[in-house]
C-alpha cells in the first residue's frame, strides 16, 4: 500500500464483542479481546482492497501474544505476516494486497529479521521468562522525569509488516531516519500548525510515508474538525468520529464515492510528484475550471417538524477545496411549497484546483431570521465525479440516510 492514496478510515466499535471487565484497575488485563462474530468474508464485501487494523494496544507481553494467537485464527491468510517478494523495500500498491488486512503496531526489529524468524515460536515459555529481551521490547517514553515502560510480544510485532506505527518527530528526522514502512500519527492541532508554517516540507513527508491525523484530545465530545484542509497537503489516513454526523461526515462520505467506493482514491499527481512546488495556500498558478449549476426544483423534500408541504424551502451550493475555492452561493426561499418547489437560479464557480473541490448541495427550511435555517438533506460529490448535464442529485440525512425520493434537479457544466 504506497503513499499514493487517500485511505478511508473504516471504524468498528465491537458491539456485540464479549468484551468484559473484572476490576475497574486491572482493566486491560481482564479484556476479552475475542470478538467471535468477525467474519472475514463480511470485511471485504464492500471493497476487494486491503484493510489496516490499527490497535489501540495497552495490553501486557502476555495478553498481546494471545492476541497475536487469535488474529492468526479468525483471519486466517488474508492476514498478512510477511513481506511481499517483490515489495521488499517499497511500499506495495493497494492493487498488490487485494484481500489483506495488515496490521498497525508498534515493532522489533526489521522486516528482514521477521522473515528470518518466520516457523519458530515465539511464545514465552516458563524456563524463558527471566530473558524479556527475547521477547519483547522495553520502548521508554520520558516526560517530567517520569519513565514508563510499554513491553512489545514478538509474536504481535512480527504481524506487523508495511504499517508500522513510528512516533513522528520533526521532518528533518524522517527525512534522515524513517523507514519506507514506518507510518506517523500527528495530532489535529500539531498537524495544522505544521501545515501553515511547514506546509511544503508536510507534503514531501506525506509523499513518502503513510500519514494519520487524529482528533485532539480535547473532543471530548466526539465532535470533527474539517477533513479538508489535511487532505489538501495529502495525508492518506485522516481519522474522525464516525458517531458523530456533520459536515465532517458528509465532506468524508463524499470523497470516497470516487473510485467505486472502494475505500481508497489516487491523490492528484502534484501531491505525488517530487518535483511538484504545489501549496494549497497559494494554488493561484494552477489549471481552474468554470463550473456553472443551474438549480431547477426539488422533488417531495424532506420537511423538519412539519407535517404538511408547506414549508419554507432553499438551496445552499458550497465548495470546498483548497482555502481560495472554498465559497457558497444560495437560492432565494420558496414559501411553503417542500414537495415540487421550482427555482430555476443559475450559479458559477471558479475553482483553481478541481483535483481537491468536493461540491455539497444542501437543502435547508427557512424558518425566520431569529430561528435561522433548519437542515433537511444534503449531498456531497467531488466536483470530478459530476457528469455533465441534466442531473438528479440524491438526499442524505443528517444521519447519512437515503431519504429517497426526495432529491433535486439540476443543471451541470463545467469548462477548462
């Protein structure tokens, strides 16, 4: 899986799995961690391509062997355990690793010494508990003179082969030390502010190594930021609460209808070429089109509270993109018509970097200037992906539910 893709996060919150726990301070000791109802057969039936099991792991020596011993069995050959032969130095393309899961962790050694150990146990036995060294690796983090000691099985590192997670430190020491296998997790905060003051050294880093961005700490309420502007720099795994709808969601679900579906889409060439000079802050130099959508109707939209088709309706068309592409334009409100309004308002956009612009249609009910709008569906598409002409375009909920029939007419064209 090379550098060269957007990755969908795909998120499973194990309902169902026999998770229990005895005592509130030996908690990830009394962790089940067997979740019989995974099929692997279920994993890829939305998509053929590989899928990266990140581990949250806090789980002793021990514990994470048993783990390692129950990975093997539920997932059988489609896990991947070794490098591919002709992928020994370089990341493999998704196209290369249709049906794998690899898994994310902390790991020993190199991937030269993982084959070398390939056959042998790798358990501990009782003669060998006094040699930790064999087993697992003692990583030691220092904050306020404080140490803490986090012990790898060799059994789970050695399951871990192209997405190995390496702490990011600046971009001169991946430069220097990082390997073609090793993948960085950024906070969202330090992510931004490094896409601002080093946003060129941000996308030659992502060019070469698998990039995961993640949520502060301080959203405790599972809210999102904006997808979006992690995107433009070209970090492959940008990771949200997917419990939580919004436009985060909606701008997420959007991007990944390209490419079938299927979870992962090529970036644009100019976040993959080396020799590229592209900063989303200042993309002004680049090839823009000229779209222009014509808003005709609606067809029964959904309503609010309402129980009749009298509500106020209007239609908000935004685009997002890199910072200078990001606008909205509105039609004027219908009164009290949500089943056929008509509109028939035309729109144009000039958007500098088309390769990045998602376009979101969003219908909303008018409900005074003190009540503000109240949402009702929307629909979001990278703007690439719309084909040109007379178009029906689909409403989601809030919640990302087809709320069929309801939709709208348009018109689409765009020129270069």
């Amino acid at each position: 899986m090379d550098t060269k893709w957007f990755l969908s996060k795909i998120q499973d919150d194990f309902r169902g799995g026999k998770i229990t726990v005895e005592k509130a301070h030996k908690l990830l000791e009394k962790l089940d961690i067997r979740c019989s109802y995974i099929h692997v057969k279920h994993i890829f039936k939305t998509s053929e391509y590989p899928v990266v099991l990140s581990l949250e792991n806090h789980c002793s020596p021990h514990q994470q062997e048993v783990m390692a011993d129950i990975l093997q069995n539920i997932l059988g050959d489609s896990l991947l355990c070794d490098m591919l032969d002709d992928f020994q130095d370089t990341l493999p393309s998704p196209e290369a690793l249709k049906f794998k899961i690899l898994v994310k962790n902390k790991k020993i050694g190199t991937l030269k010494e993982t084959r070398e150990r390939k056959g042998t146990d790798k358990h501990e036995s009782s003669q060998e508990k006094e040699s930790d060294s064999k087993r697992s690796l003692a990583i030691i983090f220092l904050k306020k003179k404080k140490t803490r000691k986090v012990k790898i099985s060799l059994a789970l590192s050695d399951l871990v082969i192209y997405t190995k997670a390496e702490k990011f430190r600046n971009f001169h020491h991946a430069r220097l030390h990082q390997q073609f296998n090793e993948n960085n997790s950024i906070g969202e905060s330090r992510a931004r502010k490094l896409s601002k003051l080093k946003v060129s050294e941000f996308i030659f880093h992502t060019r070469k190594f698998i990039t995961r961005i993640y949520p502060k700490a301080m959203r405790a309420d599972s809210s999102n930021f904006n997808p979006q502007e992690f995107w433009n720099i070209g970090c492959q795994m940008v990771a949200l609460n997917f419990q939580t709808p919004g436009l985060p969601m909606d701008l997420h679900n959007g991007k990944f209808l390209d490419n079938g579906g299927s979870g992962y889409i090529l970036k644009p060439q100019f976040l993959r070429d080396n020799k590229s000079q592209f900063n989303p802050h200042k993309a002004n130099d680049s090839d823009p089109i000229t779209l222009t959508i014509k808003i005709i109707s609606g067809i029964q939209l959904p309503l609010s509270n309402s129980f009749t088709n009298k509500a106020d309706t209007l239609v908000i068309v935004e685009v997002f993109g890199v910072p200078n592409d990001q606008m909205k334009q509105q039609t004027r409100v219908i009164k009290k018509n949500a089943f056929s309004p008509r509109w028939n308002e035309t729109f144009t956009f000039i958007i500098q970097v088309p390769e990045l612009a998602l376009i979101r249609f969003v219908v909303v009910e008018n409900q005074g200037l003190i009540a503000g709008n109240e949402f009702l569906g929307q629909y979001t598409i990278p703007l690439l992906c719309m084909n040109k002409g007379y178009r029906r375009v689909p409403l989601f909920s809030r919640m990302g539910e087809n709320l069929e029939p309801a939709s709208l007419f348009v018109y689409v064209w765009y020129v270069r």
